[in-house]
C-alpha cells in the first residue's frame, strides 16, 4: 500500500514537472520546453525519484517552471521549505560531453574513485559542482549557496527575483567594476577555496544588486589537478578579451596571473 501511494506521489511529479516544462516565470509559453527533444531525459525516472525526495525531505515544497534547457542541462525554478527561490539544476545523462568532462574529472584526487559508466559520471558532475559550489560558499565567495545533491540533481539558492534568474554579464554592458570583482573572485577561488573555475565567461557570471556571482562550477578543478595552471591562464584570457570586447582598458593578463599565483 504504501508502495502504491508513494508511485502515484511520482506520478503526480512527473505531471507537475512536465507541467513546469511548459512553464517560464509562471506563465505557460507556446514554444515551451515541451517540444524539446530532451523532455523524455529530463523526467527520466530516476530524475523524478530524486526531486521526489527532496520534497519528502522537506528541502524543497515545489517545482513551478523552467528557467533554462541547454544542452548539458534543465535548470527549474523551485521553492524551497521556507519559501525561498531554489534553483534545481537536473543534468541530462546523456554520452555526449563525456570525453570533455572526463578532462576536468580525471587528476582531480577528489574524485579518484569514480564508477564507470555515463550514468556513473554524471552523477559524479553534480557531486563536483556541489562540493566545488560549497567549498567556494565557505570561503565567502559570491556563488549559489548550495543546498543537496542526489544523482543528478542539484538544488542551489536561486539568483534572481520570481523565477527570473539575474542578468548575466554577456547579456549587458559590463563595467569596469565588475572586471575588478571577476578578478578578485578568480583569486579567492584559487587563493581561499583552492580552485579553478576553468569555464569562466560572461555566460557563467551574474550581475546582481550586491555585485558579481560566478555559477555553473561543474568543470571547476582542485589547484593540484594537472592542468589547474592552464585552465587559470585561460580564464584570465577568456576573462580579459570579454571586457576588452565591452571597452574597458585592462591590467595585463601575465601580471595578472603572476599577482594570483606568487
Ligand atoms: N543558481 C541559479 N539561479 C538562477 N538561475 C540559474 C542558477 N543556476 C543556473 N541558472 C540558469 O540556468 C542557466 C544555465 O546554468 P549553468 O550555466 O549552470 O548550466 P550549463 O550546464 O552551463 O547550461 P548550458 O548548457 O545552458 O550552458 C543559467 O544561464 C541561468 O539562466
Ligand atoms: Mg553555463
């Protein structure tokens, strides 16, 4: 009996999810996610069982709708036990980006024991992004507060205001000040959390009332990874071309790295 209840608590997830899938900022959208292809592997079952328990376990009270369907990812609106925005990202399991995760996994002695297996590996991706999220949370780092982890679902504190995550700095006029902030988050995350983003662009950094939040820190690596120093050197460069590109003169890269790394 409580077999069958629990199944059509699922069941009736499933429903409110797919529901959410056609939903942006609470409002249904024509052109929804619906029609994705990657509808079917975002409400695998296995997907739902895990925000499943994270409503039995209270961390969350609801799913309302779709912030973002990438390749790599769905990330949902939620609400959270105490009526705060969360954001749910559900990454997909599928081969494609195995080889390239692969790159950002392997030499990182956190992760030494991963099981084989696509399946395997994504789940071991939002581990890394939610220990890669904490570690830079306590080092007082403006990122997503993180909040569980199951399989492939990774529940974080939402940025943003009604389902609407915040701007990110490719999508304005980025100014000076935020190249300084993005700098100095480059070198706390390597000097106070000992990582490396190792993807940063303006499509991973936010603009918000109280400054700059970095996100999206699955690729993110500990410094005694093998290629730490190179995905550093990169983003510094990724880094500086971008607010080169919005008009602003900046310090040079070299010195920069050399300041971050002495
Ligand atoms: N904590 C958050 N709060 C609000 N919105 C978020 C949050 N995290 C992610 N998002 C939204 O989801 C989008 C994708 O997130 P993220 O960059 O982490 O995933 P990704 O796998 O790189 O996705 P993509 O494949 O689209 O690049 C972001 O651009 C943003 O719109
Ligand atoms: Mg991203």
């Amino acid at each position: 009996m409580a077999h069958q209840a629990q199944d059509r608590d699922v069941d009736a997830l499933e429903q409110a999810l797919d529901n959410a899938l056609g939903t942006r900022h609470g409002q249904r959208v024509d052109d929804g996610f619906k029609g994705h292809k990657v509808v079917n592997e975002v409400l695998d079952r296995t997907t739902v069982h895990a925000i499943y328990g994270m409503i039995k376990s209270g961390i969350l009270l609801r799913v309302n709708g779709v912030v973002s369907a990438g390749k790599e990812s769905v990330v949902f609106w939620a609400t959270g036990k105490d009526g705060a925005d969360v954001a749910l990202k559900v990454y997909l399991v599928s081969t494609s980006n195995f080889k390239r995760r692969a790159s950002y996994m392997e030499g990182d002695p956190r992760f030494k024991n991963i099981r084989g297996g696509t399946r395997n590996m994504v789940y071991a991706w939002a581990q890394k992004e939610f220990k890669n999220l904490s570690g830079a949370h306590s080092a007082g780092i403006c990122v997503p507060e993180p909040i569980a982890v199951d399989k492939n679902v990774l529940a974080m504190s939402f940025v943003g205001q009604g389902g609407v995550c915040a701007p990110t700095l490719n999508k304005v006029r980025a100014t000076y000040s935020e190249y300084e902030e993005t700098i100095a988050i480059i070198e706390s995350l390597y000097s106070k959390a000992s990582l490396v983003h190792s993807d940063l662009s303006g499509y991973n950094l936010f603009r918000t009332g109280g400054g700059v939040t970095v996100f999206d820190l699955g690729s993110a690596v500990d410094l005694r990874h093998p290629s730490s120093l190179a995905f550093l050197k990169r983003d510094i460069s990724n880094v500086t071309d971008f607010f080169v590109r919005h008009g602003h003169e900046v310090k040079n890269p070299r010195d920069v790295l050399a300041r971050i790394t002495q």
